[in-house]
C-alpha cells in the first residue's frame, strides 16, 4: 500500500481565511485518501520548518503548499528538496513553480514560444507579479493609464 504524505504550510496568519483555507484543504484531502485505503500522513511547516522535509519517507508527496510572493524562494527550497530526494510529489517541478510564479518571466515565456498573450491596454487592473489568486487586488486595482498605472505599480512594490 502506498503511504501518501499530505503537505501543506501552516498558517502565518490566523486572520488570514487563505492561509487557513490550506490547512483545512490537507486536513479534507487527508480524509479523502484515507477513505480510499492509503497509509496518510499530514505535514504542516511554517517557513522556518523546510528542513523537515527532508525527514519524508512516504513514497508520494501531495504538495499542497502555497508559499509564493514574498515567500517564492522557500517554496521552490522545498520542491528542489523533493526533487533531490526522488519523492513522487504532485504539483509543478521547481522551474515550473518558479516560472508559474512569475507572472513577468511567464509572459516572456509565452512570447518566446509565440503563444498569444493580452497586450497592455487601458482599463486594465494591476496585481503583484509574484502573487497568486487575488492577493493585492484591490478596488483600487483597476488603472485607466499609463501614469496610474506607474503609481500603482510603486505602490505595489512598496507594500507587497
């Protein structure tokens, strides 16, 4: 029987619906693959806690961490651990974490292998480049041009 290690990062926030959303999402897909007869365990780690994974010995690994943004070089530590240690994990690969993360170098990406992206165009909304869902949109986001656009771009760097 295979034994499934359940991934996910601890909440930083206990505010924060999003950070408890992934513990409560482990905790569901933990009960969904024990239903079905896996061996599961549950791993939650705080950003200061990546080592741990080094201590795995399941034969599979859900990743079900989030660690983006500010927090981008920890989630791709902890995907290069994995990929070290050959642990089947779901998810990206390190590169695609980190390409996937990346709305600017995945832009690039597009452009290079000639897949049609959006131009810049006017409304448009602004959000942080290495953020993931709606994390730093606000009803504020929405630009009319090029000028609002520099302004809310500073304000993005500034704060995120």
């Amino acid at each position: 029987m295979k034994t499934i290690c359940v991934l996910y990062n601890k909440p930083e926030d206990l505010h924060d619906e999003s950070d408890l959303d992934t513990e409560n999402s482990a905790i569901d897909a933990a009960d969904v693959l024990r239903s079905e007869g896996y061996e599961v365990s549950l791993l939650g780690i705080g950003l200061d806690e990546v080592s741990k994974v080094k201590n795995i010995e399941d034969e599979l690994v859900f990743n079900l961490v989030e660690w983006t943004g500010k927090n981008i070089a920890m989630g791709t530590q902890l995907i290069k651990i994995l990929e070290r240690r050959k642990i089947p994990f779901t998810g990206s690969g390190s590169w695609g974490f980190l390409l996937s993360s990346d709305k600017v170098q995945m832009k690039k990406e597009m452009k290079r292998n000639k897949i049609p992206t959006p131009g810049k165009k006017f409304p448009m909304i602004v959000k942080p480049a290495y953020e993931h869902c709606g994390i730093g949109i606000t009803q504020n986001s929405i630009v009319k041009n090029e000028s609002e656009l520099r302004i809310k771009n500073y304000e993005l760097r500034k704060n995120m």
